[in-house]
C-alpha cells in the first residue's frame, strides 16, 4: 500500500506551516514528503525510513536543485511508527526550513535553492495522506 500524491498548485509562503497527517502503513519501510518548486527543484526531500536504503529508524533530508541531489543530512531522532496516524509541521523562510516532528522535536534544514514560495508537494511511499493544512 502506497501513496502518491503530486500538487503543483501550493502557494506555502515565508512563516507559514504547512501541516501534513498521515497514517503510516502497517509494514511501511519508507515514505517521502518532497516540497519545492517542481521535481527537479525541491528545497526539501524528506524521507523517514524504517528500513530502506540500508538505514534503519534515519530521517534522510535532501534537496534537488536542476535536478541535481545536493548533501544529506541525517537526523537520528525518529519518532514514526508503523500502523499510527503522525503529523509533520513544515515552515521555512528565506534561510532555513523548520521540520518539526510528532514528538515536538525540530530541526532545520538550509533552504539551499533560495525559495520565496513553495509551490509544489509531492507524497509516497508507506503512508495515507489523511490531512493538509496550512497554519
């Protein structure tokens, strides 16, 4: 089971959160959440992984810029479960992307593509969309 969603519609500005609930499949091994101007340019990949990729329980973040990868950069904090409804809070501002986690635990992550606006989101991987909303 699997989700895939692509909305090229956003208009996610500066100081906004864009709120993204999602029930994580029993026997999820990974899901993404890409954000960013199309899907050659993305300010932020975001991939918690179960078990994929020979990571285990690793939040990988990314971006893409002309649809070249830039660096990873791991977090060690993971609070998903697999068979549970979680929610990510997503804002950014010209330096930064602020992730918060359903734990409350937050990190950030450099905007590397200099965005003013997120106008694309695209899901898949081991979750059901239940919910997005913007704060």
């Amino acid at each position: 089971m699997a989700c895939g969603l692509v909305a090229s519609n956003l208009s996610l500005k500066p100081g906004q959160c864009l709120r993204v609930q999602c029930e994580v499949v029993p026997e999820a091994k990974s899901f993404v959440l890409n954000l960013g101007k199309d899907g050659d340019n993305l300010c932020l990949h975001f991939n918690p992984r179960f078990e994929a990729h020979s990571d285990v329980n690793t939040i990988v973040c990314n971006s893409k810029d002309g649809g070249a990868r830039g660096e990873e950069h791991r977090e060690s904090a993971f609070p998903f479960q697999p068979g549970t409804v979680t929610e990510v809070c997503i804002s950014f501002d010209q330096a930064d992307l602020t992730i918060k986690l359903p734990d409350g635990y937050t990190f950030k992550f450099p905007n590397r593509l200099n965005l003013e606006a997120i106008s694309y989101l695209a899901a898949d991987g081991d979750m059901k969309i239940k919910c997005l909303a913007f704060d």
